[in-house]
C-alpha cells in the first residue's frame, strides 16, 4: 500500500511487462469527506512524454492501477497523477515518480558460445578475493543513506506545507489589519447608553429594563411572561455579572430563570464593570455596576429603566464622547504633585462583538487605533495609558503616556491622536487612566475612541 502523504516513487514494471502488478494506492488523505459523491482518475506520463488516462480501480479508500504493455513500453522515469474532481471542479492532486527498467531482449534462438576457461577462472578468482562482510557493510551503509534521504525528502515536503499554511495565513492577517471586518466608535450617537450602581439588593428586588422585570430570589422558581428570575450569589459582585448575562440572554439554568419573550432582552445589552466610568458629562463611580447598551440605532422612544434595589440609576441617553476627570490632580507649581487619576471603562469585558449589540454577541478581537480629543477643560498637557483586562483583577498595560494636550479648551476640537495599533484579545475589556501637569482636580478631558474589529481565525497567535 503506498501513502500518498509522503515523498513516492512507484516501480511499475520492466519494459513491455503487461497486467502483471497491481500497484494499490491509500487516497484516502485526498477525499477527507469533504466531497462524498466526488470521482478519482488518474493520468499517466510515459518517458517518453506522452500522456494520457490510465484505467483504475477504487474500493474503500484505495485506488488500484495495473500498468500494462503501452504503460511499460518506454524505459525510464514517467509520472502518474491522482486527481479528486466533483463537476468542474478538479483538486487535492497527488502526483507519483513512475520507473520502468529495461529487459533483455526478445527473440534469441540460438545461446552464445560457453565462455573460454581462462575467462572463467579469472572470474572465479576475482570471486574469491571479495570480501563478503565488507561488501554486506558497503550495502547496509547505501541502505541507511537511502532511507536518511527519504525522510529528508519527507521533512522538507512537511516544512513546504507549514510554511505555505503559514504564508495563508499571515497574508490573511496582513489584508484584514488594512481592512478590517468592521471599524466602530466608543461612544457612539447611534444607542444610547445607561447605567445602574448597586450597593445593595435583597430577595424580591428587581430591575426593570423596557417590558422585562428582572427579579433577584434565594431560590429559582418559574417567572411570568415577561419576567426573569435572578439567583442571588455569594456576593454582590457576583450577583450584578448574573443579571448582566441575564439581560444578554445567557443560558445559565443553576442561576437564570427565564419566562417568555426575555432571552435576550428586545431593547439593550449589558455588561458588568466594576471601574468608574462615563456617560457623556456624567461620570459613574466606581461600584458593582451594569454598563448597558441599546441594541437598535436612532430611536427616539423612551426606554423604561428603574430598581427596587439599592442602587444609583443613570437613564438611557446617546452620549458622543466619554468624559475622564483629572482627579490625580493636586496643588502644586507645574504639576509637580500630580498622579494619574483612577482606571475608567471605555468598553467592558465582552461588550466588542461583530455586527454591534443589534447582532449575534460573538467577542471579537480588536485595537484601538485612534484617539479623538472632543473637548477639554483647560491647555494643560495631558497624558493617556491604555490598560486591558479579562478579570478587572489584573490590568495590563498596552500602551504608555500618550500626549493629549491642545492649546485651545474649545467645544468640540476633534483633534485626532494616531495610536500605535496594540491588539486587544476577544474578551477583553479596555480602559484608560489619565494625568497631566495641570493643578485643578476637576479638570477633564472629552475623548472617543475608535477601533478595528477582526475575526477569530484571522487573529494572530502570541508572538506572531
């Protein structure tokens, strides 16, 4: 049985030899099943350059060929070509090195004159003098070297097709960083965005978002149309990432109990933080927060939103910047006892998805890759770093004293910063802390962020 995963070379035969070997080859490395009603064939090439079909065989994954007096007629190397076609489509090619030797020839009625003696003994002589163990070594060596080549040849066609993947794929990675899948905003005008602070909640509480009351319980029951029940967890912070998966429809039956109509909820999406963050001009402290999302663009209707918990509510509303507050900021000439300020949320573990919070909520990888400065308090300089993080336990940070400053405190500047394109895993979340060398605690900065979405499988692996 010859493998077609590696580097062949076929005997088929001594010239003019006919019907006399079946030559069986494993194909089943070229139909993988991807094509069930797909056909084999295969074309051979004589020595001599001529090339046509040659009849085969096929039966549970091997294709058998008897090579015949037409196929032995030329003495040399040829080639045989296994092809997959399904309709017009013709792939997977397997291609074989073929040998036919040579023969005596045909057709000699008389035998030759038996050799002299003294030709026969100086043969019998040489003979002799031949060391056996030598000779034995000599083939056993040509052996090793042979079957050394072979593997050669084998790791080199393994490396040939790793390094053709690998090119795919990094060319793949190269086209989609020039044009990504999606480019998006943060914030945007398009959906407006709310928030909720929780300090407390107890059994029976609830949240209501639109039409869905979301119900917290010591023990999971079967809600009402409309209704959802939420188990409370060992700690409160635990409890706001139940609700926030609740709200995004999350399937989770030991802590989640959905009635009809409520999975997803119709109007927003939400995602929990626990770092201060904005909306507009109105600045969320830092707590066991719901950062939401309206799923639909440029709507005008209201969209209900209120707690029975204890907890600090901001309404939905479209916001197009996201305000920081210099609060590391203290007395002293220069700035010279000025820190960066506090982490903030620009967008919360999960929330990057392809096709927006309107569509299928699958996390994305992405960068930030421009910075836009809206407005500002005053012409101090100013300073951004970038952090990530996937637990908001551990911040990395990914990119270091970026200058934001202006010389003009003027509404809607829209000066544009370029960031080095750090890319941010799936499931991250991204953040900012700001310093500058200004004195006033309360000074701030107005930025939006813009950043390329990419797809899974085009998302480079770790030191790529």
């Amino acid at each position: 049985m010859i493998d077609l995963t590696k580097a062949v070379t076929v005997f088929i035969g001594r010239r003019g030899e006919h019907n006399y070997r079946n030559i069986e080859f494993d194909v089943s490395s070229l139909l993988e099943n991807n094509y069930p009603s797909a056909s084999l064939n295969a074309i051979y090439k004589r020595p001599d350059g001529v090339a046509y079909p040659v009849v085969t065989n096929y039966a549970d994954g091997v294709l058998t060929w008897q090579p015949n007096a037409t196929d032995t007629s030329f003495v040399g190397v040829g080639r045989l070509e296994i092809r997959v076609t399904y309709g017009d489509v013709v792939g997977k090619r397997a291609r074989i090195l073929t040998i036919v030797e040579d023969a005596l020839v045909d057709g000699i009625v008389e035998p030759p004159e038996p050799p002299a003696q003294e030709w026969l003994n100086k043969v019998l002589s040489a003979l002799a003098e031949l060391d056996i163990d030598e000779i034995n070594n000599l083939l056993n060596l040509t052996y090793n070297l042979l079957n050394n080549n072979y593997d050669l040849l084998n790791t080199t066609h393994n490396l040939v097709e790793d390094t053709r993947e690998n090119l795919y794929r990094r060319t793949g990675i190269l086209l989609n960083h020039l044009h990504p899948i999606e480019t998006a905003s943060a914030p945007d005008m398009i959906s407006r965005r709310a928030a909720i602070t929780f300090s407390n909640m107890a059994n029976g509480n609830n949240v209501v978002i639109g039409t869905i009351t979301y119900t917290f319980v010591t023990a999971l029951g079967s809600p009402a149309t409309n209704n959802v029940q939420v188990l409370i967890q060992d700690t409160l912070r635990n409890t706001v990432k139940t609700l926030a998966r609740a709200i995004r429809g999350i399937d989770d039956e030991m802590n989640i109990a959905y009635g009809t109509g409520t999975d997803p909820n119709p109007i927003c999406t939400a995602y929990w933080t626990s770092q201060r963050f904005s909306i507009g001009s109105t600045t969320v402290e830092a707590g066991e927060s719901l950062f939401l999302l309206e799923r639909a663009e440029n709507v005008t209707s209201a969209i209900p939103l209120s707690s029975t918990a204890t907890a600090i509510i901001s309404d939905f509303t479209r916001s197009a910047y996201s305000r920081y507050i210099l609060s590391g900021n203290v007395s002293g000439s220069g700035g010279a006892n000025s820190v960066r300020g506090p982490l903030h949320t620009i967008l919360p573990i999960n929330s990057v998805v392809i096709g927006g919070q309107g569509g299928e909520l699958y996390t994305t990888a992405y960068d930030c890759h421009l910075i836009t400065l809206c407005r500002q308090s005053d012409t101090s300089e100013k300073e951004l770093d970038l952090y990530i993080s996937n637990d908001e336990e551990t911040f990395t940070r990914i990119q270091r004293s970026t200058p934001v400053g202006s010389n003009t405190s003027a509404e809607s500047l829209h000066i544009h910063i370029q960031m080095r394109q750090a890319r941010v895993p799936a499931g991250y979340g991204l953040y900012i802390c700001m310093g500058s060398d200004g004195t006033s605690s309360n000074a701030y900065c107005d930025l939006k962020f813009t950043y390329h979405l990419y797809p899974v499988h085009l998302t480079p692996e770790p030191n790529d």
